[in-house]
C-alpha cells in the first residue's frame, strides 16, 4: 500500500486503538470480516491496547464480548465503549446531574447506574435527561420526556443517529425519537430543542476511550466504517483516522462527503498491513 512520509511517520506512533464494532470487525450478520481476527490477535501479541466501539446504546456491553468471542476475538468487558457507556461517565465526571431521566433500554440504565447515577422516574424529581436507542419506548414515556424536555431540563443523547438498519428495512433510532420530542415541542421560544450527543463523534466518546487506553490523541487510531461518527470522531479532534470499506461507506459515498480520513483501506486487514508497513507493530 502507497503510504505518504507523513502518514507513515505519523501510523509508525501509534500505540492505542479505537475501533468500531459493526461494518469494521464484523457484519450484522455476524460474520467476522477480512482480517479482524488476525489483526485483534496482532494487537494482543504486541501488548497493544484497543477499545472498540459502538453508538448503539441499547445492548449492555456484555453482548458485545459474547459476540466477539463467537467469531474468535477475545475483548473483555472493560474495553467495550457503547455510547451509552460513554454519556453516563460524562455526565458522572463533568456535570454535576445524578438523576437522568432516561429514555433508553435496562442496558441504559445500568450503563448510568455503573458510574453512580441514579435513573429517576418522572415523578421522583430527575434532573436530566438522557435519551439513547429505547427498544422499550412506549408513549407513556415518550410523553414523559418530552415534558420534562419543555420544563427545560439539561437534555443529552447517547447518539442521533436517525435511523438503524435492519433485515427489514431502516427503523427509527435515537435521532428519530429525539425528532418526535422537538416536534411536539416545537412550540418552544427558537423551536423544540435537539438534545447535546454524548456519543461518537463527539469529544465525550473520545476522552472516554482515551482514557480507557491510557493514550492521548496522537498515539491513538480510529479505525471505523462511517464517515459522519467514525471518521468525524477523528477529523474534529485531531486523532488519525483509517475508514474501511466494509460497512456504510463506498467509494461514491467518500468521494461525495466533506469528510477526508487520514487512511483509506478495503478492509481492517488492510490497515493491518499498513501499520506493519510504517513499523507500528510487529
Ligand atoms: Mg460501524
């Protein structure tokens, strides 16, 4: 692979690794894809430190390493990063809100519950809230949210993706349900507010993974299959970032975005062979 001095220089200094789940390791399906089992093993061996990575906030990170573990990659609990892992330790670290309200799944809940936030029922008096991928809506408590959104509540979501894809066809994710709440409260002064995401890509997923790497920014690399969370996690905050073509982006789609990865690559086997190229492991 043609590598550029600087590119190389920069892959040669990386030591910790960011690396999304679905589209970079393995496909819904549950196929591990092109060289992520050997590439998992590489960083083992190497004593590497990795996290990888999900916006979906609505499984416990537990599923993920069951899943992981079925197509041969052993990743244990502490280096899953969901979104919703991520919006509870920022919330637990720099906010001083306990009580989120929220509007996710039980994996939710316990993501908060971890880090020593309090879920709170809408008559218990809570003091956020916090919306993610809620496979459990009803509209009980959609009305919930949304009228403690119109009190004006601090209000943050996991991820706003809109939709998620399914064997079916696409289904409203988080962006979607956020979008139901500003509707019905569009009557607000400046219209029905969108919540503050905690998810990738913003700089709360990142310090989140950062800090279970133990590495800064530039001895970190993302590796990822979409450019608007993946990519942008890195592009916005100055950390390397190699896209794969294995999951949401093609060529078209790259070509067509504002979004430029620092390395393009077919698959996470490719981006192997170019950290082994650039003398970044073994
Ligand atoms: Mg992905």
């Amino acid at each position: 692979m043609e590598l550029s001095p600087t590119l190389e220089a920069r892959l040669a200094r990386i030591r910790g690794y960011l690396i999304d789940m679905d589209g970079t390791l393995y496909i819904s399906g549950g196929v591990a894809l092109p060289g992520a089992v050997e590439f998992v093993r590489a960083l083992d061996a190497a004593g590497r430190p990795r996290v990888v990575l999900t916006n979906n906030s609505s499984k416990r990170g537990a599923v993920y390493v069951e899943r992981l573990a079925k197509l041969g990659l052993s990743v244990d609990r502490a280096h899953v990063l969901t979104s919703g892992d991520a919006a509870a330790a920022w919330l637990a670290r720099n906010s001083p809100l306990r009580r989120p309200y929220v509007l996710g799944t039980a994996a939710l809940r316990a993501a908060c519950t971890r880090v020593g936030l309090k879920p709170t029922a809408y008559a218990d008096d809570p003091d956020c809230v916090l919306l993610g991928y809620d496979l459990e809506l009803t509209y009980r408590r959609l009305s919930e949210a949304s009228l403690l959104v119109a009190r004006g509540l601090p209000y943050f979501a996991t991820h706003l993706d809109r939709t998620c894809i399914d064997a079916e066809g696409l289904l409203p994710d988080a962006g979607a349900i956020a979008a139901a709440i500003a509707t019905t409260n569009s009557f607000m002064p400046g219209g029905g507010p969108m919540p503050t995401v905690l998810g990738k890509p913003t700089a709360a997923m990142l310090d989140a993974g950062l800090a279970l790497l133990g590495c800064t920014r530039d001895e970190t690399l993302i590796i990822g299959d979409q450019l608007d969370t993946d990519m942008t996690l890195g592009a916005q905050h100055g950390v390397l970032c190699a896209l794969v073509l294995t999951g949401e982006t093609d060529r078209a789609k790259l070509a067509a975005s504002a979004v430029r990865p620092d390395l393009v690559a077919r698959d996470v086997g490719e981006v192997f062979a170019a950290l082994r190229q650039a003398g970044a492991l073994p």
